[in-house]
C-alpha cells in the first residue's frame, strides 16, 4: 500500500515536472514574441525605414520562426522590389514579376492570408523538402509587398500566426510612411483639410470601387461615403470622382 503511494507522488511530481517545462517554454515564446515587437517598432520608431533597417527585423523574424531563408520586397506596380533578403533567395535589389500566387495575394483589397504555394523565390532545389510561406504586408488592405520565408519542417500555431499578421502591419505601416516622405510641405496642408474618414476615402478612390463597395470596406452605409466624396470634391477644388483619383495617384495613395 505504501509503495502505492510512492508511485502515486512520484506520478504526480512528474506530471508536475512536465507541466512546468511546458509552462516555462510557452513563456519563452511570449518573450520571444514580444522582444520581436519591441525590435519592429523601436527601430522603425527611432530610426523609420530603410534597406538595413528591413534587414535587420527579418534577421531577427526568421531567427525565431526557426527559417533559414527569407525575403521582404516592395511593391512597385507589377513587380516586387526585394529590400532584404536571407538564405538562398533572389538578391536585393532583384524584381520579381507580380503573377500567379503573388497576384492573388497582394490583390486589392488585400486579405491576410499564408500561402505555401512553391512560388520560385529560393534558389535551392524543390527537392529540399523546406515548408514555404509567402505573406502580403500592407497598410490598409492596400497590399505593399510580401514577407516571405522558408525551412525545415516549420509549423506555425494560430499565435504565430496573429504575430506574422501584426509585424506584416507594422511593416505596412512604415513602407507606407516612407513612400510619403517626398510630400511637399504644401500637399500636406492640402490633405490637412480633411478628416480621418474623408482620406481614407480619398485614398481608395484610385482603384473605382463604388460607394458601395467603398462602404463595404470602410465599413460604414454608401449614403455616408457619397457624402465623404462629396466633402473631398469641395475641399479639393475637384470637379469629379475621377479628378480626385488622379490627385490620390499624384499623393502617392497608389502605386
């Protein structure tokens, strides 16, 4: 009887044991999650964005993700623009034509989603076995480019997800600022004028959704956005919809 106990408690102290080596890795993957975080945004904070700068926060990315090869590259109408690189990937500087899967994934307006489509972007035979993935950055379902990464046996968990999904925003976000930095003093007073919704409206109105659909994204009524327009007309100085799309172009809103 006594030696059942034993085995009892000594049942329990492992099951103990196991649950707290379980314990202190998941807190080892929140850290590392944060201290990725942390490295996007106080640099880009300090520093905005650059080549190096893009570098360094993929380094650091595919460091964690556990990949051996990796990719960010700029959209610039129907080709991809590579700023960083790792592996056995294309070189910065190399373009890549926008077709097949990238198509799909930076298409307008642009959704979340992971492709593992064996889209040739690594210079290593498809025999490797390495699992791919290829994930749209933008800013506003305005699609900028893809991150991309590949590696031995990598399983990403829901959370892993929701961490790619933030940092490929806040990629968006500085690519997006840095494309504005040769606004002049002058069209910054100009977009001044309008409100938060009436840009946001302004800035989708090169790609000819109706208001309807407009109302769709924003998620607001089309009544509401045909008033938006009509404010950014009037504000502007334009005489239509498509004078307005053509200053939108001109503000950089499209590539």
């Amino acid at each position: 009887m006594q030696n059942d106990t034993n085995i009892e408690k000594d049942q329990e102290t492992t099951l103990s044991a196991r649950e707290l080596r379980q314990s202190v890795k998941k807190d080892h993957e929140v850290n590392a999650k944060l201290r990725l975080f942390y490295l996007a945004g106080q640099t880009i904070y300090n520093k905005g964005w650059s080549p190096l700068i893009a570098q360094n926060i993929l380094i650091a990315f595919c460091t964690q993700i556990g990949a051996a090869h990796g990719l960010i590259a700029i959209q610039d109408k129907s080709t991809l623009n590579v700023v960083a690189n790792l592996g056995q990937t294309y070189p910065v500087g190399a373009r890549i034509p926008v077709m097949g899967i990238l198509a799909k994934l930076l298409k307008i307006p642009c959704k979340f989603t992971i492709s593992h489509d064996l889209t040739p972007l690594w210079s290593y035979p498809e025999t490797a076995g390495f699992t791919t993935s290829i994930i749209p950055i933008a800013y506003a379902q305005q699609p900028l480019g893809i991150l991309a990464f590949s590696g031995n046996k990598i399983a990403l968990t829901d959370e892993d997800k929701q961490t790619i999904q933030s940092l490929a925003g806040i990629l968006g976000m500085a690519m997006m600022r840095a494309s504005k930095q040769t606004v002049s003093a002058e069209d910054l007073q100009i977009l001044e004028r309008l409100t938060p919704r009436e840009r946001e409206v302004f800035a989708l109105l090169p790609y000819g959704h109706s208001n309807a659909e407009l109302g769709k994204l924003l998620e607001i009524a089309p009544g509401t956005v045909k008033i938006h327009v009509e404010r950014v007309l009037s504000k502007l100085g334009l005489k239509d919809r498509t004078q307005a799309a053509v200053k939108a172009v001109e503000f950089g809103f499209k590539t």
